[in-house]
C-alpha cells in the first residue's frame, strides 16, 4: 500500500514539483426564501424585484433565520459524512462592495454547523481516494454588480443579496486538476441526491473557489493563490492547469509567489490578478449581535437522518450486486439521480429479473440510448418515447424474437416515429427465423454451395464456421437466430 501510494505522488509531481489545492464551494441552498428575509430566490426575476427591506440593509431591519435553509445544510452534513454541531454562531464578515448594502456579510468563520465531512472519487487508474472536507458554514450572498449597459456606469442587482449558501472547504488534499473536476463532480452528484442544491452553475448556484500552490517534493507548501468564481468544471480543470504552470515558471525564474486572488479569463484559459489575498483578520469578524448561537436538538437532527435518500456510493454498490453490472456502468448510471431513478425503473418494467434484465438495459443506456441523448442534446426525461420501451426491446431480445442488430434497427426507428416495439418488428418485419425446418433448408444448401471450405474446415481450418454461419444468415435475410443457425451448422459439420 505505501509503495502504491509512492507511486501516486511521483505521477502527481509537474515538472518535479508538487501540487497542492483545495477548493472552496459556494452552494445555493435550494429554498424559496433567502436566509433572513421572506424575499424570493426565483431565479431571472427583474432587477431589484426580489428584495425586501432586511436585504436592502434599511434601518431597523433584523435578520430572521429561515430554520428551512439550516435543515438542508444538515442534510448536506449528512450527505458528506460530517460531523453536525449542535451549537453553531453566526459572525459579520466586514468588507465594502458597492453590492452588499450591510457592509457585511453575515456568514459563520469560528463555529461552522459542519466539520470533518468526506468523499471518495475514483481516479483513471481505478484507484480511489478520499478528499477530506474541513467545513460547511452557512452564509448570506451578495447582490451583483453590472457593469456592462454602460460605459461609465455601474448598475446594481440585489436579487441575489441574502440568498442562503453553503460554501464547502475542503482540506488541501487534491494533487492534480483531474481529482478537483472528480471532487467537483461527485460533489455536485451527492448535492442533488440530498436535493440541498440544484448545482445550476450557469446561474451561479454552485460556483467554486480554487487555492492552487506548488513546492519541490519535502519542502514547505508554497504560497497558495485562490482563483474566484469558476462556473463550470470544466474552466475549474483549466484555470487549475494554468495557474500551476505560471507558478513554475515564476518560481524557475527566480520570482516570489504572492498570496494573490486572481480571475479565470474563459477566452484566454489564464488567470490574471484581482488583488492581493486577504487573510481573516483583515474583514474583522466578530459574532453577529442581532443573531443569537444556534442550537440544534437532538431530536431535529434525528428527524432529518431519517428523511436522507440513498446516497450515490451506496446505490452504486447495490447496483453492480443486484443488477449484475460493471462497477464503471454503475459509476455513469448513478452519477444523476434522475437517471439512476429512470434506470430502476426501466428494469423493473421487464419481465424478467433484474439480474437478467439489469445488464442489458445498462448497455442499452449507456451505449445508444445516450448517444441519442447527445446528439439530439435532451435531456433523458425528454424522450420522445416512453422510457420503459428499453425494457420491451429487451425482452423482446431476451425472448430471441429479435437480434441484437435487429434491436438497434428498431431502436433508430422508434426515435423517429415512436410507435411500439411490437409495431415496429411487424411493420419492418425484424423477428427472428426459429423454424428449424427453415434454418436447416439454409445451412444445407450454404454447405452444398461452397464444398471446398466444408473440406478445408474438416480438415482443421475451423475459423471458416464463421464464414458458414454468414453466409447461412445472409440467405435467411439476415433474419435467422444466431443460436439455432451455429446448432445446426455444428451438427451437420460433424455428420
């Protein structure tokens, strides 16, 4: 084990130096109310429309704790494997933006509701490891500036001022941009399973902070540099990438990395500087006087762990035992709740069990099921036909009606026209010949036709049953049954 984790380190070096990140996740708690005020998080609203006067920041307002927002974070807890404090404290968080009308936010630095979650990604090779989550604390967004309608204006948003986040931290334990796309990944998957956030990074639900830094391989961690505001895990891999090579050749040059907090050009893949990092004591925090700590009983917390679904690890595992598939199939069949849910249901839609049936609807999703999916870029609760017709193409298959290529000329034609399986073999007359009578008519003559190969196969040349076999299936139309052509084929060879 040790040899295999020395192993993994040396791949993990960029030219002979050592990555370490880890990342910061702001998760939009899904919640029809933002954290203290009763203002809607309806996303694409009108500018300024979902706001009220605890969000606008006017005199006298005080913060009132949406107790839903607080039991989706528990749930998240449970989701990550964490441990959930029964005593928790709101602190203010001091900074000016133009966007956040407090001159704080109201987040929680000293006793977070989370510690100590984690999760498992699978890396390429196969392997598995364990990112470890350092908090999950609760927190107030911001609103948003624009300033793009007008040259030398600034416009403000604050719909999004006061909407609840979880911002995830996990411990430095990343070592290359794949396993931070892996964590970011399963993360999201573990999100939506729990339904704590939709993960809609387009929207700005689930944005990710990246700290990247670099050290020769038994030196101190470098000077760690934090890229804001990734929103897709694709630009998280890339910015990864860049700013581990900026540091290098910063650092090979003879520079001095600076704690920097730097923006993602999407156009260019490189990051360029905002300002230099701040460091807690700079925001000056202090407990939020208008919040009192809170108090989670025992009995709350109870109730909410027993509301938890099925998380993705857990399905995973059951699926590859109960249904008979790969645990790679699995991995792809569970990575989406909807799917997975769809998936099961397919299964059970077939008439036979599902260690019969499991396998082979996991290879009808996964192979031109999906491919359909991406090219008519829908998603798999958009199909034009109901999904349980996988299942009927699947018995009909399982019941030697039709064959394999068969199924797929059916698939190609149910997405065009939707009809019933049953209608389409009909129509494009796809079931199989099990006549035996018929099949051995065929065999006979292919036999009869070709004497110089029936010879050289008795004489040991047995690759040409392959040619018997086609030949036998092209003069049936390509209709026959595999199964009971090589029976025949078989016996009449060795008569």
């Amino acid at each position: 084990m040790a040899d295999s984790h020395a192993k993994q380190e040396i791949q993990n070096l960029v030219n002979g130096y050592e990555v370490v990140i880890g990342l910061e996740v702001h998760a939009q708690i899904s919640s029809k109310a933002k954290l203290f005020s009763g203002s809607s998080t309806e996303f694409g609203s009108e500018p300024n429309h979902n706001v009220d006067f605890v969000d606008s920041a006017m005199p006298g307002m005080l913060p009132v704790l949406n107790q839903y927002c607080v039991d989706q974070a528990i749930k998240t807890g449970f989701g990550v494997a964490g441990t959930i404090y029964r005593r928790s404290v709101f602190d203010r968080k001091n900074y000016f933006y133009p966007d956040l009308p407090q001159g704080y936010q109201i987040t929680q630095l000293y006793h977070p509701i989370i510690t100590d979650g984690k999760i498992e990604i699978s890396l390429p090779d196969g392997s598995k490891k364990t990112i470890n989550i350092d908090r999950i604390h609760i927190e107030q967004d911001a609103g948003k500036s624009v300033h793009t309608l007008e040259q030398d204006k600034t416009y403000i948003d604050l719909n999004r001022a006061g909407i609840a986040l979880m911002e995830i931290v996990s411990k430095p334990d990343m070592r290359s941009s794949t396993e931070a796309m892996l964590y970011i990944k399963k993360l999201r998957t573990i999100l939506k399973y729990v339904k704590t956030c939709d993960c809609n990074m387009e929207q700005g639900n689930f944005r990710v902070d990246a700290n990247v830094s670099v050290h020769k391989p038994g030196e101190p961690f470098g000077t760690r540099c934090e890229i804001k505001n990734l929103n897709s895990v694709r630009f998280v891999g890339q910015a990864i990438d860049y700013e581990i090579q900026r540091q290098i050749s910063a650092i090979e040059s003879g520079e001095k990395i600076t704690q920097d907090t730097l923006l993602f050009d999407e156009a260019t893949c490189t990051t360029r500087r905002m300002r230099s990092k701040e460091d807690s004591a700079d925001y000056r925090y202090f407990p939020d006087p208008d919040l009192k700590p809170l108090i989670l009983t025992e009995d709350r917390i109870s109730k909410i762990k027993d509301t938890m679904p099925e998380l993705p690890d857990a399905k995973k595992e059951r699926f590859v035992k109960d249904y008979g598939i790969t645990e790679y199939d699995a991995d792809i069949l569970t990575e989406d709740i909807d799917t997975a849910d769809i998936y099961e249901a397919t299964v059970s839609a077939s008439k036979y069990d599902i260690a019969k049936s499991g396998k082979q609807v996991a290879n009808w999703f996964l192979g031109d099921l999906f491919a359909y999916i991406k090219k008519a870029n829908i998603s798999i609760d958009a199909l034009p036909f109901p999904i349980t017709n996988i299942a009927k193409i699947v018995d009909l298959t399982l019941d030697d009606v039709i064959s394999i290529s068969s199924a797929k000329k059916l698939f190609a034609d149910m997405v065009e026209t939707n009809q019933e399986p049953d209608e389409i073999v009909k129509r494009l007359k796809l079931a199989q010949i099990t006549d035996i009578s018929t099949i051995e008519q065929a065999a006979s003559e292919v036999l009869n036709q070709n004497p110089t190969q029936v010879e050289q196969y008795k004489s040991g040349k047995e690759q040409l049953f392959g040619f018997f076999v086609g030949m036998t299936m092209k003069k049936l139309g390509g209709a026959g049954n595999p199964g009971i052509i090589n029976e025949v084929l078989k016996k009449k060879l060795s008569s």
